[in-house]
C-alpha cells in the first residue's frame, strides 16, 4: 500500500528569496445555474517568508473563498498562484491533498481537534498522512506540544483542555509537519479575551521565530497583532499596508 | 499512509459507537450462521444418504428376474418371475463373458425365525456364495466367512449380523454355537462386522448360510437352483456401464430372448436422486440464508452512510491535513470491512458452535466444512467491503471546504 509520495519526508524549505505567496490575477467565480457570481477579481498577493499578513474583510467579501485559494482547499477560476515556488492552481484533488499536507499548516476558528483523541495523537494526524514512522510521529507531536506550552498536556482529550488550550494544541497540529504556511482562519473568533490574547502572543512568537503567518480575521483588534494588513471588499483587495 | 494505520482509524471508529456496531455486525453474523447451519444440514443429510448407499456395495448391480404373467392373465410385478438361477451367476462370474465383473453373488432370503437355547430372534435368512462378502463390500468380526467347500457340501454354517449375533446369544460368543431355523440346526463360524454407523439396521441384521443350504434345506421352493436376485460387481466404478451392458447381453442370451426377463439396476441412480433432493433442499436453504446476508449487507452500508454524515466534520479535517481522497476511501472501505468481518467471524462461532448442539436438539447430522467456514468469513468480509463502496465513495468526494463548514 506504500504510494511514491507517502514515503517521501517533507520537502525542503523554499530558497530565502522565494516569496511564500505569490497571487497573480487570481479569480473566482461560482457558478450557480445560468447565474455566475465573480467571488474574488484580480486578486495580485505576495508575502514574502517570515511575514506575518492579516487578511481583513467582511463576511460576504470573498475573504474565505481567498483563504480556501490560499490553504490549496480550492484552485483559482483563473490567474497564478504560487505557494513556496510550487504552481498550485493547476494541482488535481489528490496532488491538493499533498500539498496541503507538506506546506500547510490550519488553524480554524472552530478548533476541528478530533474528540476521540488526545492530544498529542490530534497534533501527529498530519504525520500520518506524510507516512512517518510511529516513534518519529510521536517525537515529533510531543516537541510541537512542547513549543506551544502544552507538553504536560499531551495525553489530555479536547473535553478536558480550555478553549485556549484547545488552539494551542490545533496551532501545534499546524507546526508539527514545519509547513512553508501557517494559514490561520479566525483563530480567536470562538475564544475568551484572555485565550484570545493567549494564541495571538502564540502566533507573535512563532512569527519572530521566523514562520510565515497568514490570518484571516473580521477583528480589527485580532489583525492589529500582524506585520501587515490587507482589506478585502467585493472580492478585490481594496488597500495593502499598515492599519 | 500506512494499512496498519488505516486500520487503526477503522478500528476506532468501529470502537466509538460499540452498540452500534455491535447491531450492525448482528445482521451478518446472523447470515452468516445460518449459512453455515444450511449448508451444513445439507451436507450432513447429502453424506448420510450417500453413505447409506455406499453400505449398500459400491459398483454394485443387481438382476433382478421380470414379472411374471400367471394364470388367467394376471401379470405380477417385477421380481414376481423366477427366472434367475445359479447358472446365470455362474456364467456371469467368466472373466471371458463378462470381463469388467469382479464378483457375483447370487441371492435367495426370507425371513426366518432363528432360535439358540432359549432365545429366538426373526431375522432375514440369506442364502449365498462367499462372493457375497466383496461384492458387498463387508468384513468380519470374528471366525469366517463361507467358503466355497461349505457351498459345495451343502454345509450347516451360519454367518451372523453383529445385531443378530447379540440379539441371539448377548454377550456370550456365538463361534461353534447352534443355530436352529425350524429343524435345521446351523453351527455359526462368523459374524460379520457392523456396515458402519450410519448403516441402516437391516444390514447388521441377517443371517448368511451358503446357498445350497438356504434352497436345499431351509427356503425349500419349487426349483432349487432359482434365485431371488443376482448382486454383480463391477471392477470400478467408471466399469459400471460395462458391467452393466455385460451383465445385460450375457442374460439374455442365456435365457434366449431378446426382451429381458429380468431387470438391471445400479445404485447410481439411486444415488444421483437421493443427492439431488437433498442438493435443492440445500439450495433452497442456503438462498434463504443469502437473503439474510443481504439484509445484513444493507445495515452495514447504512449504518455506513450514518457514520460519514455524522463524521463529515472529520473527514473534511482530515482532507484539509492533507489525506488524499483515496486514503479517504480507503479508511471508510476497511471500516466497513471490519464489520463485515467481525460479523463474519462471529457468524463462524455461532454456526460451528450451533452445528455441534443441533444433531442433538433435531437428531439430524450437520457437517461443517472448514473451506464453508472459511469461505463463509471471506464473503462476509466482502459483503462489508462490497456495501461499503458507496458510502466511503460519498466520503471520499467530499469537498474539504463544504466538510468542514458542517456543523
């Protein structure tokens, strides 16, 4: 049952001088019947590694349809997207998957840690679909738990860890497989204050740590915490730079 | 991914919702059950009446004389005419004649009463040749059989079934005994072996005296050398037909007429209806509980389509992780395999334990093959495998964007 792919380690970092990102006329449109909504429109992106970039917008801006783009969920209508140098506007379902799996990291709003498992058998998940070996997967589970403070936690269920705790464990799921991307969807939107200033501080120390951070938020308090912040309205990125 | 890990996932999926699975095995393992109790009863009575037969000698042909038209026109039923006698044994015991024939025996009996000391006993009295013995196919207990030199001198000797042998004298030894049939005394010198378990009563239950000494002493009757019936063997079986068409053409030149006098028949045919009732008896049964497979069948593939819409969440995480459709697939696929399977394997259990109890409970003989058990669990595997093709298919099309979005 061993496939080419599922042997392979994870790819190697990208050269320095890559931009992790890089969007070029990037749309979507949806086809519903005969009716067919335009979701994003020349949507032109680049993040450079080590950035750390909010996505603001609305609900109904198109600022998901960009996060599905971006988290290789959905390929563009038409235009170029790059992801750490490698064109993923073209990939198939299966090459999607692996690509999601070497490159990506997911935080979302809603957690989406399995409740049957602990937590560090939630954080190794995406070993498994990379084929890593038992021992290596939990080495690794437990260091990622370890980098986000969780290490004494690594046999707790969901049920019995915070919301914040939660995060930690979902943000330690994204680290885990060292992702060119860590892309985080509303990170703080189902969190306390305290958690919530509790995962942005997580995420302001991976960034100085060097990962490239991508945050979708409607908050503009949340997307305070990133180096950079765009707007997005009616599916075209309305204004790039500083708040 | 690895399988072992794919299994791991199934396993605990299968786990999470144990009275769940627990009801959806059921279905199988019923089916199962009774697949291997069917087939099993089936086999049991098929191997019973096979047996019965085979007891009966195998290539094996017995001539059996025509009817007989009596006076006024009144014509008897077959066996009613008289028209076999020791001649026609004899020459079909040639090997130039009839060349594809290994023995003959020719048979005259009645039911006698037989008295020793104080005990009597009414059993069938056969009188015979000591080819009898291999044509049909028995071996002996204790002391002899009949020999050519008995026949000869029309000798008193008795050989006894072994129910006949205790009926008449327990638990004593019946060697050298006396036998008496009405006046005549008889010394037994052998007793025959049992025809085997399944052997019906009447082949352990007869008492074997040399021909001569049947007709000449005991029988009496109008010819002496007339016969009831001729049993003739065939070298093989795959010489039966041979045997037969020797047997055939010898008797009628013998007799001189060219529409037999006399009948021809094998336990073949015999054999071939007893099988085939039992084989649609099987069939009938063995559908019914195919049936019931596929009932269960159909609760694996729904409680399959519960699983993937209450774990559409999961499985949209899990394709965001990175698991190709096809792992996804693959992960409802064994699932439903391991259900199917536990079905199968406890339907095993409870089909073999149950073969064992029924013959008590319903006095019938189930046989349990290992390859119907074996077979059994395999088909229970695939029926898993085969109603999980549509919902791991529905899971593995799941978008991962629509998945997660679920509530």
């Amino acid at each position: 049952m061993t496939h080419a792919r599922t042997a392979t380690r994870l790819l190697p970092l990208t050269a320095d001088d890559e931009p992790v990102i890089e969007l070029t006329g990037v749309d979507k449109i949806y086809a519903s019947g005969s009716l067919e909504v335009a979701a994003l429109c020349g949507i032109d992106l680049r993040v450079e590694r080590g950035a750390y970039l909010a996505i603001m917008g609305p609900s109904g801006s198109g600022k998901s349809t960009l996060m599905n783009i971006l988290g290789c969920l959905d390929v563009p209508t038409s235009g170029t997207y790059r992801l750490a140098g490698e064109d993923a506007g073209t990939l198939d379902e299966e090459e999607l998957a692996h690509i999601r799996n070497r490159r990506i990291g997911f935080v979302f709003q809603q957690f989406h840690l399995l409740a049957a498992l602990s937590a560090w058998r939630n954080v190794e998940l995406p070993l498994i679909y990379a084929g890593f070996g038992r021992a290596e997967r939990r080495a690794r589970a437990l260091a990622a738990l370890d980098h986000v403070g969780l290490a004494d936690r690594a046999d707790h269920r969901p049920s019995e860890l915070s919301g914040g705790q939660q995060q930690r464990v979902a943000v330690a799921r994204a680290l885990v497989t060292e992702p060119a991307l860590l892309l985080a969807d509303e990170p703080t939107g189902n969190l306390d204050s305290a958690s919530t200033a509790d995962v942005l501080g997580l995420l302001d120390e991976l960034s100085a740590a060097g990962s490239t951070i991508v945050l979708i938020t409607h908050e503009a308090d949340v997307a305070r915490a990133a180096g950079r912040v765009v707007h997005i309205r009616d599916g075209r990125l309305e204004h790039e730079g500083p708040l | 991914m690895r399988f072992s890990e794919t299994l791991r996932f199934a396993v605990q999926a299968v786990l999470a919702h144990r009275m769940r699975s627990l009801l959806t095995t059921l279905g199988i393992l019923i089916g199962i059950a009774a697949v291997i109790l069917t087939v099993g009863l089936g086999q049991g009575a098929q191997q019973q009446v096979t047996s019965q037969i085979d007891a009966l000698g195998t290539n094996l042909l017995v001539v059996t004389p025509g009817s007989s038209t009596g006076a006024g026109g009144v014509r008897g039923g077959l066996g009613s005419a008289s028209t076999l006698t020791t001649a026609d044994a004899r020459a079909l015991s040639s090997r130039v004649v009839a060349p594809d024939v290994a023995a003959v025996a020719p048979v005259s009996q009645a039911s006698e009463t037989l008295t020793a000391g104080t005990s009597n006993w009414t059993t069938t009295v056969v009188g015979t040749t000591p080819q009898w013995r291999t044509v049909r196919g028995r071996t002996l207990l204790e002391g002899r059989f009949l020999t050519q030199a008995d026949l000869d001198s029309v000798a008193p000797v008795v050989v006894l079934g072994p129910t006949t042998a205790s009926e008449l004298f327990g638990l004593r030894d019946p060697l050298g005994q006396t036998v008496s049939v009405g006046s005549v005394q008889l010394t037994v010198v052998g007793v025959l072996a049992s025809a085997g378990s399944s052997g019906s009563a009447s082949l352990d239950d007869q008492a074997i005296t040399p021909q001569s000494t049947a007709a000449q002493r005991i029988l009496g009757g109008s010819a002496r050398t007339t016969v009831q019936s001729i049993y003739v063997s065939a070298t093989s079986s795959s010489t039966l037909p041979a045997a037969y068409q020797e047997t055939r053409a010898e008797l009628l030149n013998l007799h001189g007429v060219t529409t037999p006098d006399f009948s021809v028949t094998s336990q073949e045919s015999l054999v071939t209806t007893a099988t085939s009732v039992s084989k649609t008896l099987t069939v009938l049964l063995a559908g019914v509980a195919a049936l019931s497979l596929l009932v269960g069948g159909i609760g694996v593939m729904n409680i399959m389509l519960v699983s993937v819409t209450e774990r559409i969440r999961e499985i949209g995480l899990r394709k965001a992780l990175g698991a190709a459709p096809r792992v996804i697939r693959r992960q409802f696929l064994i699932e439903a395999s391991v259900l199917g399977l536990v079905g199968g394997i406890g339907g095993a259990a409870l089909g073999v334990g149950g073969a064992a109890l029924l013959p008590g409970v319903i006095g019938s003989p189930v046989t349990v093959s290992p390859l119907v058990v074996v077979g059994s669990v395999a088909i229970a595997l695939a029926i898993g495998l085969l109603f999980g093709v549509y919902p791991a298919g529905r899971a593995a099309r799941l978008t991962p964007i629509e998945a997660l979005r679920r509530e």
